[in-house]
C-alpha cells in the first residue's frame, strides 16, 4: 500500500482547519448563576420537585459551560432536552416559566395536541420557533429602546416643543437677528421648564399619527403569513405603509407617542432580528406541554388503530427534526434549532414515555419524574412562595381597606380539604387550592367594597362553615371544589 505523501521540509506546513464560528455568550450573566443558586431561586416560587429543579438547573448551567468551551468542540455540545413526568398542578410548567425568566432566555410554551400532521388542517410544528423568535425579537426590541432611552426621550421634548412653540419669527429691518434669536431660546427654555415641571399636562397638541392600512384577507385556518411561504407586507412595498392623520392629544400622552416614534427611529430592526435569531439559536427554551397526548398506547403506534393515532405518530416525526435540529425559515432569518433547549412535561395517566417514538425519546435523554402533593406540600404552596396564594388573596382585598389574617390552624384546615378533594375526585394538584380558597373567601370578596375599613380573621371554624358541608357531600364536591 502507498504511503500517504508528506510535506517536504522546505514546502509550509499545510493551513490548519478552520474552526467553527465563535459562538457568542447568550448569558453571561449566567456565570454568576451556578446550579445550586438557580435552585435556590425556584425554591422561593415552587415548594418540593428537587429533582426537577436539579435538572433544569444542570441543563441551563451548561449553556453557559458551553459558551466557554474551546471553539472546536464548543458546536458539538448539544443540550440534554428534558422530560417531566408527572400528574397535573404539581409544578412542571412553573418550573420552566421562572427558570426562562430567571436565565433571561427567550422562552415559549406549546401543547403538543395542538399540532398537525403535515397535510392536516392546523398548527405546523415549525411555528413553535417563529413564535420563539417573535419573542425574543420583543425582548431584544426593549433592551435597544432602553439603551437609547435618553436620546429618544430629548428628541420627543424638542418635537413636542415645536410644536407647542409657534415658529421662530424673521428679524425685520433694523432688527438684531442675534436678539431675536436669544429671544426665541429663552421662550423656549421657560416652555422646557413649564413641560418639566408638569404646568403644560392640561393642553393639548395636534400631532399626525401612522394608521395602519393593511387590508384585510382570509388564510387557511391554522396558517399564517411565514407558514404560507409569502409576505405580502414585503412583496407590495410600500403599498401597505400606513397613513397620517391628525388627532389632538394631552401633552403627557403626546410626549409618550413622540417617545415610541423616536425610539423606533433610534433601533435598527434589522440588527434586532440578527440579535434575536442568534439569542434564540444560543438561549431559547421551548417548553412542549401534554406531549403524552400524542403519545400511541400501549406502544401501538398506527398499525393496530387507525384515526388520530396516525396523526399522533406523524405530529411526532414532524417534532423530531426540529428537536434534533433543523433549520426553520423566519421572516427574520434562517433559525437552527440544534442548540435550542427543549423541556417536554405530560402526566403519562394513559401512555408511557416508552409509546413514544424511539427517535423522539432519545432526543430527550434525561427524565424527571415529579412527585404528586401532598397535605404537607399544600400546607407550604399556601405561605411559602413569595407568590402564594394567602399573600394573593391578602393583598387583593387589602385594596378594599380589608385586613385579612389566616391563623396557622386554618392553613392547615384549607390543606386538609383540599387533599381530600383531591383524593375523592380528580387530582389536580396545586390547582384545588385555587377552587377551595375562592369558595372560602367568596362572601368576602363580595361584601369586601361595603364592609369599609376592618379586621377580619379567617380561623379554622370560618373555614368549617364555608367548607365543611360541601366536602362532606362527595356528589357536591365534585361540581363546586
């Protein structure tokens, strides 16, 4: 066998191989949020699911472990996509939600039964990424408009000072132009002033403003615009700009439409939508919610039924290229999915992680089942979280001048009811506590606006009155609680 020719002494060294586009740091911010933090973090707004929360917080940790990688690895990290299993109202998508906005990541939540098969009428699974990138192209808006805030914020004041200010007048014959000049500038510093102070918010100004001219047209149910592969906004130029017209405004509200109109002028979209395609490709989390509804039962996956399983079969092969990682085309962009964080939940009642296709599993290699609540957990959903629903419902009449208290006693009561409810009809989770604190507190909640200012003490005998006879009556309890 021929030897492989090598290069000679005096012939330079072959160039070496170029390396992959650096990737950019999406979070950096994530360097100081390591995963015992981002637990930490959870733990004020979800009570138990440890597991859970470990895994989501390893998975969003190593986006950031994977922005500091070396460069010839660094596009061969993919994330580990997730599966939550467990029943409903235990806190799988809560997790998610708080652990997006904690990574400041573009994150959406879909339900996979809300998908097609392609050649179906409805929703393509593709859509689930353009409305990925919508969002974020909202948030990335913001932070730009944020930046140029200030510069946004003079120009608004010095177009609305035009237009409150009559234009400069001429110096006539034998007039100083320089005293005209300094004339008109101090009249219009008094007007910044006045405008500052708040002594103009009564006046109004006629300003034009941009209505919108796009005609109306019917799509196919289920499509949009991207779907159907036209823009018409692009292919008709500026046929569908809007037109002017005039409306008078108070002077706070003007300012505020003049500070829009300038912010828009001061961001440049194009390098939003670059910013929030390349967030999105880097960032984005995308939470699939009942993904056991498209799973086949009992591994029977279209041969042994026909109907909707075909289409549960096929919703599950159009999901798997864009979870595998594919290339989806946006009005904003070309997006690849490869290194999208993907968390699917189903409480798996019927089917099994298994009846799903073995490619789509494989795609979701780690698994996280959430434990189902207990009387003690709800006693901890009721006060812990800095969301929980005793601080809810305090704060809400609280904006009736009524103070509401709950005595530890009647905590406990309100968990009792709302584990048994669970257990003699469906469980829903953490979703009964919302059912049994409403009908606890609905006498309240209406008499609260003629009750005027007072003192109300919800003790575990006020909780046996409003709750007692209902529980006790399982065929009631089913339609009330």
């Amino acid at each position: 066998m021929a030897e492989p020719t090598r290069p000679r002494r005096d012939e330079p060294p072959p160039p070496p191989p170029t390396a992959p586009e650096a990737t950019p740091e999406p979070m950096p911010w994530l360097e100081e949020l390591p995963p015992r933090k981002i637990v930490s973090e959870l733990d004020r707004y979800i009570v138990g699911q440890d597991a859970a929360k470990k895994a989501v917080a390893i998975a969003v940790r190593n986006r950031w472990r994977r922005s500091q990688a070396p460069e010839e690895i660094r596009d061969e990290i993919l994330p580990n996509n997730i599966i939550m299993i467990g029943p409903t109202g235990v806190g799988k998508t809560e997790i998610a939600r708080r652990l997006a906005r904690l990574a400041g990541a573009p994150f959406i939540k879909v339900e996979a039964s809300k998908f097609t098969e392609v050649g179906y009428v409805g929703r393509d699974v593709e859509s689930m990424v353009r409305d990925l990138v919508e969002l974020a192209v909202d948030m990335v808006r913001e932070e730009k408009a944020d930046e140029v805030q200030e510069k946004a914020k003079a120009a608004a004041e010095e177009a609305l000072l035009d237009l409150l200010l009559p234009p400069s007048r001429a110096a006539v014959p034998g007039e100083d132009p320089a005293a005209v000049r300094d004339h008109a500038n101090r009249t219009r510093e008094r007007m910044r002033d006045a405008l500052r102070d708040g002594r103009l918010d009564d006046r109004t100004v006629e300003i034009e403003v941009r209505e919108s001219a796009m005609p109306s047209f019917e799509i196919i149910a289920g499509s949009s615009v991207e779907e159907i592969g036209v823009n018409l906004k692009d292919m008709m130029g500026n046929m569908f700009q809007g037109r002017t017209k005039s409306r008078r405004l108070k002077v706070p509200d003007a300012l505020a439409h003049l500070l829009g109109e300038e912010q828009a002028k001061l961001v440049d979209m194009e390098s939003v939508g670059r910013a929030a395609v390349q967030r999105v490709e880097h960032a984005g989390i995308i939470f699939i919610d009942e993904i056991d509804k498209i799973a086949s039962r009992d591994g029977m996956s279209g041969g042994g039924h026909g109907g909707p399983d075909v289409s549960r079969e096929g919703v599950q092969r159009d999901i798997l290229p864009i979870v595998e990682g594919t290339t989806v085309n946006t009005k904003h962009g070309m997006v690849k999915t490869d290194h999208i964080l993907f968390i699917a939940a189903g409480a798996f009642h019927v089917s099994k992680p298994s009846d799903l296709i073995p490619e789509l599993q494989g795609r979701f290699p780690i698994r996280v089942e959430l434990e189902p609540l207990t009387r003690d957990d709800f006693v901890r959903i009721l006060t812990e979280p800095r969301n929980a629903l005793v601080k809810q419902y305090v704060a809400l009449l609280g904006t009736e001048d009524l103070t509401i208290s709950f005595t530890p006693s009647a905590i406990d009561r309100i968990a009792d009811f709302g584990a048994r409810v669970n257990d003699m009809t469906e469980n829903i989770g953490a979703r009964r506590l919302h059912t049994v604190m409403e009908r606890l507190l609905d006498e309240l909640s209406f008499e609260a606006p003629d009750m005027g200012q007072k003192t109300v003490v919800i003790d575990e005998a006020y909780v046996d009155r409003m709750l007692a006879d209902i529980v006790r009556n399982e065929d009631l309890s089913r339609y009330i609680l």
